[in-house]
C-alpha cells in the first residue's frame, strides 16, 4: 500500500478533519465506546516538539498543531450537524 506524506498546509487541514468526522461517526455508531455524539472527545494534536529544536521551530509546531485541532473540531461539527444519520442506530451497510 502506498501511503503519501502530507506536505502541504491543505493536506494537513484536509486530513484533520476527516479525522474529526470520524471521531464524531465513531460516537455514533458505538456509542458505548466512545460516547455521546455532540461531545467530542479531547483533540489532541502533537504533544510537545522536541525541546532540542530552536525556539522559533517550537513555536511553529505549536501553532501549527492549535490550528490543526480547531480543523478537527470543525471536521467534528459539520459530521454532527450535517452528517447522515440512521434511524435505526446502526452502521450503515455498503450497497452490493
């Protein structure tokens, strides 16, 4: 399988917020395990950059991974407010 890098800011928020849709379908379908819907569950981007990188590196990891959890959030949202949503509950199937 052929995974490409990410090497554009447009990539990243692209990806972040497919990840925050799938945190908010993940709420959906198995509530259980991950919870109510309308709550997300804590972003989280990088934790922490490399304390050996300078400073002005530091602060642009930072800055960049704020960004990239307000993308998820917003990724988040649009799959609650505007996502598909089963009467019965259940995982949608694949059509044949």
């Amino acid at each position: 399988m052929y995974h490409p890098t990410r090497n554009s800011f447009d990539a990243l928020v692209l990806k972040d917020r497919r990840v925050g849709r799938g945190l908010c379908q993940l709420q959906r379908y198995h509530l259980d395990r991950y919870g109510t819907p309308g709550i997300p569950p804590r972003l989280t981007g990088i934790k922490r950059p490399d304390r050996t990188l300078p400073l002005r590196d530091r602060l642009a990891f930072g800055v960049l991974s704020t960004a990239l959890t307000g993308v998820r959030g917003v990724g988040y949202y649009d799959e609650y407010l505007t996502g598909t949503k089963h009467v019965d509950g259940g995982i949608p199937q694949l059509d044949d």
